[in-house]
C-alpha cells in the first residue's frame, strides 16, 4: 500500500501544543510528535471506541502483555513472558517510578550528556542527586559523532543507584553498539547499579540500522535491567499516554509494581486499545514506508545544511526523527533558540533544556512533510 507523508492535516485548528505554543507565523520543529496521521487500523480502534460508546475502566488484559511480548520476540528475538510486562502512563512517568523505587538521596541518577529534557527533571521530581557522563564530542568536517567517557562513567556510577539509559538516543540519534551495551552493562552490575533503558525510539530505525535491546544480551543483564518501549512515538499516538514497562527480574518487577500502584498510575481504556493493535503487526506496512520517508527527510536536511549552511555541524542520526545542531562557529550574540525564533520565525529545541552546556545547540524534529521542513530549512538559511 502507497503512504502519503506529503500531505498533512492543519494541527493549528487542533489542541497540538506543537503547532499552538508559539504564534502562528512560528514554524514549529520542536516537541517530538510528528505531523503525520497515525496509521488506519489504529484510526480504526479509535473509531470502534466511539461507535460502542461506553469509555469505562480497564485494565491491560492477557493478550495485549502477549502481544508486547511477542513483539519483542518478532523484531529482536528476545523471548520475554507477558507476566513481565506492566503497563504505564508513558516513558517518561516509567523511569520516574524506577527512580522512586530504586534511588535514595545517597545513591543517584546517571545520565549521559547532553539527553532528552525530561531526564533532568528526575532529580527534582524525586529529590535525588544527579550524576553527569558527558559524551566526548568529535567533528569530522561539519559532522558531529559522540562516544562515551568511559573514564568519568566508571568514577560516576559508584555513586548512582540507577542508570538511565536512552537508546537510541535523544536528541543525537544515535544507537549504541553491542560492544558500548555490554561494557556499560558490565560497570553497573558490577556496582550493583540498576538499568533503567528507554527504547521509545527503537523502531525509528533510519537506513539499514539495527537496533539490540539491553536486555536481550544476556539473562544476567535482564536481570538488572527494565525497559520501557511505547508506541507512541512509533505510531505516533503519544497522546494516549501507554507505554510498558518490561521486567524479567520478578523481585525487581514486584518492587516496580508496587510503586506503580501505589501512585495510582492507571492507563486509559483508549490508550490501552490502541497499543494493542499498534503492536499487532497490523500497522508495520505504514512503519515500513514512514522510516523510508524519515531518511529521507534526514538526508535532505543533512544535504541542505552541509550545502547552505557550513558554519554549522550536525549529526547524521541513524534512528529518531531528531538531529542535533551545533551553532557555535556563528558566535550568535543570542542562542540559537532565541536567535531563530526571532529571525526565522522557527521554534526548534534548546540546546540547554538537554545540559547546560548546551546552550549553542538545538534539537530540530524533522518528522513532517518535505514542504515543511524546506521551508523552515529556508528561514533558518535567510537568516543566517
């Protein structure tokens, strides 16, 4: 079946807080939802919901854990029982729980720099330290590679009690090798440290990228490790708040639920429906064609800021719709997110939301049509 990802809908006459935040004449290229419709057998459930008319409780059922379950078995082959999986409200209320069950104000969080906004904000939300591994940067002609500190990630990590993994990463786009997961794994069992690994973007994949959850490199990481995988980024339903948290180690998983309980964490019949069929099978076909538009638009942003634009380094991610850019050559007297915002009329992401050392930086969301993103391309380049 032929997708139209060229064409879509006008989010302005929505409740979108992507298009809705800023004026009318800004661009929008920031929050990490895309402008595409969600695929037709989800559209389907959605409207199978409404024409029964009763939206009453529920709770997540037998075959929908199978069906999380099996997923994991068709992409990665790793074989999970549906008892350890458990529902949440998303990824990012997941690894809050984790941070609550398995923190102290003694032993931290652990994060690797610069990475998605809401990473920092567990520290607050949960009183507890937060430990920095900042990635060493590389530039190879306007091209940005990252890899790890090893050095600072084995002096941090004495002092966390859960590393908070994002893979594939955000906002770099990056998917760590099996050499960097089993390393990294081996530190923190080692210093009995917890794995907490968002994968919401593992079936963004660009190209011919493979992606390895953490889990599934061996039962003695699985034991230490909980992954949180979610539709909605894939499918984009993110607005339903439905994400899993998949737990092999049962007195981890009973400890986890507990929390989860207690804070009164229910998913909504919708959200619970729709990640059924999201996981089905049913919409692969639409996945298929939206990672090859996705590469696409990379490569076409990757082309046009090389060509008009090469004062300014970027990276090539391999996974996500996000690709990070770095503005420092300009010297701008502002940051880059003040500096477009006003000039181009473009909202992107600010760089410092992901560290504070970040602050020449932005995160831009290349997850809309081809029109869209030249025109902002376009903006950005006049201004510049």
């Amino acid at each position: 079946m032929k997708y139209n990802f060229d064409a879509t809908p006008n989010r302005r006459r929505s409740n979108s807080i992507k298009w809705t935040k800023y004026p009318a004449d800004i661009l929008p290229f920031w929050v990490a939802d895309m402008d595409f419709p969600s695929p037709k057998p989800i559209l389907d459930e959605l409207h199978k919901f409404t024409k029964h008319g009763v939206l009453g409780y529920e709770l997540p059922n037998t075959l929908l854990k199978e069906t999380v379950a099996a997923r994991m078995g068709r992409l990665y082959s790793w074989k999970v029982k549906p008892d350890s999986v458990i529902a949440v409200t998303g990824i990012v209320s997941g690894f809050n729980v984790a941070a609550r069950a398995f923190c102290t104000p003694r032993k931290g969080i652990l994060v690797q720099t610069p990475v998605y906004n809401e990473f920092h904000e567990v520290k607050n939300n949960v009183g507890i330290p937060q430990l920095d591994v900042p990635f060493i940067k590389h530039v190879d002609g306007n091209i940005l590679r990252y890899e790890i500190d090893w050095d600072i990630f084995k002096k941090q990590v004495k002092k966390a009690g859960m590393f908070l993994l994002c893979n594939p990463h955000n906002p770099l786009g990056f998917i760590f090798s099996r050499k960097d997961l089993l390393q990294m794994a081996e530190i923190c069992i080692k210093n009995d440290v917890l794995i907490v690994s968002d994968e919401i973007h593992s079936e963004l994949l660009l190209g011919d990228s493979q992606f390895i959850p953490m889990a599934k490199l061996s039962l003695e990481i699985a034991a230490h490790t909980i992954t949180l995988v979610a539709p909605s980024k894939t499918f984009n339903v993110a607005g339903l708040f439905c994400g899993f948290a998949i737990i092999q180690n049962k007195e981890i998983r009973e400890r986890y639920k507990k929390e989860v309980e207690n804070l009164r964490l229910h998913v909504g019949s919708v959200g619970l429906g729709v990640a059924q069929v999201s996981f089905s099978g049913k919409c692969d076909d639409w996945l298929y064609s939206l990672q090859k538009y996705l590469m696409a638009n990379r490569n076409f942003l990757v082309d046009y800021v090389t060509e008009y634009m090469p004062d300014v380094n970027l990276t090539i991610p391999n996974a996500t719709y996000l690709a990070w850019l770095d503005f420092t050559k300009l010297k701008l007297k502002k940051s880059p997110f003040d500096f477009f915002m006003k000039e181009a009329k473009v909202a992107l992401s600010d760089g410092k939301i992901f560290g504070p050392a970040y602050n020449d930086y932005v995160r831009l969301n290349f997850g809309t049509s081809r029109k869209i993103l030249e025109q902002g391309l376009e903006r950005m380049r006049k201004a510049i």
